[in-house]
C-alpha cells in the first residue's frame, strides 16, 4: 500500500470533499508502458513536429479502469495507438472492438476529444492536426 493510499483510507470525510476536485483529477500513470514499434515511431515524430507536452498511460474515468494512451489534460484531448489493425490484435477482434466503443463513448460523455491513429497513420499531416487541434483549444 502507499502513502498516499494509506493518508486516503484514514482521511476524514470533511478531508475527502475539501480535495475531491483533485481526488477526482485524471492521473498520469508513475510508469513508462512498454514501448511498442508503433508508439516509438509516434513519440519521434510527435517531438519532431514540435507537440506539446503528453501524459502517458492517463486514467481518466472515476469508476473505470479505462487509460488513454497518451492525454493532453489541459484540453482533454486523447489520442490511442490502435495497433494490430492487420494481424487481427485485440482492437480488431468482437470483444476488444466492442469494449473500446464503451470507452471511447464514456470519454466523449466526459468531454474528451479521442484521436485514434492506426498502424499507418503516424505521418506529419495526421499528427499536424492534432497538434493544430490542441493549440486551438488552448
């Protein structure tokens, strides 16, 4: 258990609502995911054309487990790695497709914006404009 579960578990309730609004916040993962070929290629040229800043691995529904693969919070904007688009990957077959529509349903009823960029669609223009839609918002 952490510290910080352990200060939660034995916080007064009058504590718990003075700080829901943080409680409540997204949080970035603590952990670098394993990187995949496809997110490599991504981070690189996100760098390159000068994106700001991302979370990794952000989990963004109080009562899901649900996590976007990389999140600017500020604008709640999200983008997803749809890897295995070609080689029948979880995200292609019935359950994964399935279950993935019910998150991405819940982040739009959550006021996120999701991108959702497939093996083949890490190239300058897509990645442009998601940077153009993130300075937009800002």
């Amino acid at each position: 258990m952490t510290d910080w579960t352990r200060i939660l578990k034995h916080a007064s309730p009058d504590v718990l609502e003075m700080n829901a609004d943080v409680l409540d916040a997204p949080k970035p993962s603590q952990t670098v995911p394993a990187e995949s070929p496809l997110a490599a290629q991504f981070e690189a040229m996100w760098r390159q054309l000068g994106g700001p800043v991302l979370d990794t691995e952000v989990r963004f529904h109080p009562d899901r487990r649900w996590r976007f693969d990389y999140c600017h919070l500020a604008t709640r904007t999200a983008i997803e790695l749809e890897g295995g688009a070609y080689s029948r990957g979880r995200h292609t077959r019935g359950a994964g497709f399935i279950e993935d529509c019910h998150k991405y349903n819940a982040a739009a009823r959550l006021g996120y914006t999701v991108f959702r960029i497939a093996t083949g669609m890490v190239q300058p223009d897509t990645l442009s404009e998601i940077i153009e839609h993130i300075r937009g918002q800002q």
